[in-house]
C-alpha cells in the first residue's frame, strides 16, 4: 500500500504533538510493509533529507508566513500526492484537510486525523480561524474516513456533521518508554531532582503557560517552575510570559528541549502541569504519566480523560488562576499522594497508550480504505 502524509512540518519530530505522532506511525507502518511517504515543508528546521528510517521524505517548498505557510505547503504536496498516484492520502490536522477533496476527484481515498479544533487556538486571527473553520467543515463532510486522538472529538464530528459510526474512529496518542535518567544536565539550569514543577508544551495561549505563572507567583515554595517550549509564531506572548515571570527568579524558561535534557526534565519533575484550555490529546501529560509523574492538569474533557477524572492525577478549573493556586499548594504539601498517583500512572500509559497498537488500529482504517487484507 503507497500512503502519502500530509499536514505535518516535517521529521524527525523536534516539537509538536502532530510531528511525533506522524513519525511514530510512520516508523512502524514501515516495519509492517507499508510505502510511506511523509510531506515535510521546506520552513521545516534541520538538513534536507530523502529518507528518516525508511519512511520517504519529499520537501515541498512553502512561504514562511503564518496564514501561508500551511496552505501553500498543502497544496503543492496534495498536486504531488496526485501525480505520483498513491493509495491513500493522509491528512495530519483540520487546516491541511481543506484540500482533501481535490485527490477524491482523482479516485483517491482520503483519511483525516484530527488532532484538535485547530480554529479554537489564540494564535490565530480572523482570517486563520476562517480557513481552519472551512477545515474542519471539509473533514467532516467530505473526508473517506476520520481518526480523532480523543473520544470527545469523535462524537463531535459524529453529532455535527451526522456521520456514520463507522467512517469515524477514536486512536489516541501514544508514548515511546524511556528510562529515566538522574539529574545531570538539569543543573546547568540552576534546578535538581524533585525541586521543581514542570510545564513542558509550546508557548502558545491556549496551552495555559501564564495561567501557571500567575498561579505560581501566588504561591511560597522553594521548588523551581519550569517553563519548556518554544515559541510558535507566537513572539509577543513569549515576551509576555517573560514579563510575568520576571519579578520571580524561581521561574525558569528553557526554550525548545529534546534529547537527554527532555528526559531528565521529565525524569526529575517533582509534578507536571498542563493548564490548558484547549487539547486534542494532550501528548506531553502521556509523557510525563509514562516517567511515573502525578499531573495537575485543567479539567477540560480531553485532559480528564488522560489522567481518568482525577483518579491518577488532579484537576483545576480551567481558566481559574484561583483554583490553580489552591492544587498547587495541595500537591506541594502532599508528598505521599504526589508519589501515588505517579506510580500508579505509568501502568495506565503502559496499557492504554501504545504506538505499536496505534499503528495496528491505522493500518486497520487504511484496509478498510481501500479494501485490501
């Protein structure tokens, strides 16, 4: 089967929760026999390369705008998709699916992953929200076939655009398990094991970053905040979280993380917090659970879901800084219920979130596609 992805920057995955999944499955439909064929965008960070693991890299030259990059990318992949006539088409995200009616009228099968209600996000102004709404309106009526990362996703699009049950699927994110490693690098960033709370996600406003801060700057503890990510054409609100942590020498920014520092941030954390508001599935609690960590997360559906409304972790009202302020204080004076539920939450991943179950469950939808066993 030749399957074509497209939506994603680019890999190997730097950031991002799309990136790592794509890569993920990428990887392992390889391993099962699969052609695959990843469209990476010439903004994407990193040497040009043809092949990652034997996954097919084409580079497809874009514009590095914000409201342009995506869509000029989409595009000229999908025009080359049809032309080197591949099997199925798959789209990472409701912006790229715009397109996904053009290959339908080439005969070709279409599939959608919906990572999130890309519209809802804060980045975007009026123009982008249109086309993402436009987006998720494509996918819904005219997509073969739609993989949601979150239960709630799925009946949204089922209620909405009256979909069939079965041309809708729930395949959740998935984790890599890695071994922990001591406090090594960490130091160099002024923090050590257990003694500090970690955000890890990118520095966009609907991923909650300032919320924290501001929670934080309430608060009277000896443990660190650190703040991992990376801007994502989102400079000013960068400078802005700056501007809130400034007046606190305890807060930490790190910029983008991979590699060795990413583990031990993970490692070390003495709890993880995602204060978002809006979430497909959110990848960095699954991380953070798989290296045994309690998680303190907003109670939006799709974080809830995760950490099984409380059961392995703890919730605050979304958007209120008040109750945020109230849940950390509680974890950072709870040690023993801290380690609990950390250790109990790396079984749930282990048996819940796996990427070799999750390119199992793909490959089904592809065979479905296209009818071939």
């Amino acid at each position: 089967m030749k399957i074509a992805m497209i939506g994603q920057k680019g890999i190997p995955a730097k950031a991002g929760g799309v990136e790592r999944h794509v890569e993920e499955i990428a990887k392992r439909l390889v391993k099962m026999q699969q052609s695959v064929t990843v469209y990476r965008r010439s903004t994407y960070e990193g040497e040009s390369i043809d092949n990652y693991e034997g996954i097919n890299i084409r580079e497809i030259k874009t514009i590095d705008n914000k409201n342009l990059d995506a869509i000029v990318y989409t595009y000229r992949a999908t025009l080359d998709a049809i032309k080197n006539k591949f099997d199925i088409i798959h789209y990472h995200a409701i912006g790229p699916a715009s397109l996904c009616f053009i290959p339908k009228l080439k005969g070709i099968k279409t599939l959608v992953t919906v990572h999130g209600l890309d519209w809802q996000r804060g980045k975007w102004g009026r123009f982008g929200k249109t086309y993402l709404k436009l987006g998720e309106h494509v996918t819904g009526k005219r997509a073969d076939k739609i993989i949601t990362v979150s239960e709630n996703l799925k009946y949204y699009f089922l209620e909405k655009y009256k979909r069939k049950e079965e041309d809708i699927f729930f395949i959740p994110n998935g984790v890599n398990f890695t071994d922990p490693k001591s406090a090594n690098i960490i130091r160099n960033l002024g923090i050590d094991g257990n003694q500090y709370i970690l955000f890890l996600a990118r520095l966009v406003p609907e991923k909650g970053a300032h919320y924290l801060i501001e929670a934080y700057n309430k608060i009277h503890t000896d443990k660190k905040l650190v703040i991992a990510g990376g801007a994502s054409y989102t400079d000013c609100y960068v400078e802005e979280l700056k501007k809130l942590g400034q007046s606190n020498k305890n807060v930490i920014f790190t910029g983008n993380v991979s590699g060795d520092l990413l583990t031990e941030l993970y490692s070390n954390c003495y709890f993880y917090v995602l204060p978002s508001d809006i979430e497909g599935m959110p990848l960095t609690v699954l991380e953070a659970m798989s290296f045994g960590k309690c998680c303190l997360v907003s109670d939006i559906p799709e974080n809830t879901a995760v950490i099984s409304s409380g059961e392995i972790g703890e919730t605050f009202k979304h958007g209120d800084i008040e109750d945020l302020t109230r849940k950390l204080n509680f974890l950072l004076n709870n040690d023993e219920l801290v380690s609990r539920k950390g250790e109990h939450s790396k079984g749930i991943i282990e048996n819940n979130y796996n990427w070799d179950l999750i390119a199992e469950s793909t490959l089904d939808v592809y065979r479905q596609l296209t009818k071939v066993y």
